[in-house]
C-alpha cells in the first residue's frame, strides 16, 4: 500500500553568527535582531539537546548532519506511542485522542556531546500524511548549545 506523504525539508546552521545580517523586512519595516556581539561561525560548541517541534498529522523528524549524512536524532510515530511522538489515546486532558500531546527529545552530556562549529550544517526533514488536508505543516529542532572553552 502506497502512502500519501508530505515533506517539509531545510537546511541551516547550528548557531546563528555574525555574518548573517542583523535586520530584516517584514511588511514594510525593518525588524532589528539582537546583535550577537563575539560570536563568530568557526566558534565550537557542544550540541547538547534537541527539542522537536511539529503539528498534528506528523510521521517523522530528523534532524541530519548535512556534511555526513548522520541522522543524530528522530523521533516517527509509532502505534505505541514509543517513537517519540505520541498521540492522545483517551479522554482526560493531554491525553486526548486525535491530538498530538507529546515529542521525546535528544540530550548529550558533557562525556557524549557533539561538538561543532556555529556555522556547521544541519538538515531538517519532517514527513507528514498528507491523506487529508493540513494546516501550518512545519517541521523544526530547538537546538541548544553550550560554548566550547577554547583554553581546554
């Protein structure tokens, strides 16, 4: 049996630095970011979690190396609710069936940390069931980071 499926994909960096610009346009005005004043793209860091964030109707999460190919975390539903994504399965509240009511995460330590440069590629690749009509399909990782003391 075939299956109907969406994919939502990008590519970005691991940590923003300062050759990104520090503005930007949104229905015509300027936006101002924060300037992240001393960081810079071959800083290195640890990658220490990995928090998923996607809508109802999800199958899958992945968050890749772009340079290896390495999946380093995913998370796919399962009828078991052991993927980590797990679907509301009764009808007491954050447990009600249809409803997406929780993601598992990724967490290194400091022993099993990734380490990387701010400027390192990650891909991004969400899978949807695209059966029935969707809403702000989306797929993204909030990554957290811890900086590398560069004197160790």
């Amino acid at each position: 049996q075939d299956e109907c499926v969406f994919f939502v994909e990008n590519v970005q960096e691991l940590g923003f630095n300062t050759k990104h610009t520090e503005s930007y346009k949104a229905k015509g005005r300027v936006i101002e970011l924060p300037k992240n004043v001393g960081l810079q793209g071959d800083d290195l860091v640890d990658l220490v979690d990995a928090s998923p964030h996607l809508h109802m109707n999800a199958l899958s999460l992945q968050l890749i190396d772009d340079v290896t190919g390495e999946v380093l975390c995913e998370v796919h539903q399962t009828e078991d609710n052991k993927g980590g994504i797990m679907h509301g399965r009764g009808t007491a509240a954050g447990d009600e069936i249809g409803f997406l009511v929780g993601v598992s995460q990724c967490t290194w330590d400091g022993k099993n940390a990734r380490q990387y440069r701010r400027d390192h590629p990650f891909r991004v690749r969400g899978v949807y069931n695209a059966s029935t009509a969707q809403r702000g399909v989306m797929a993204n990782w909030k990554l957290m980071v811890s900086p590398v003391d560069p004197k160790k």
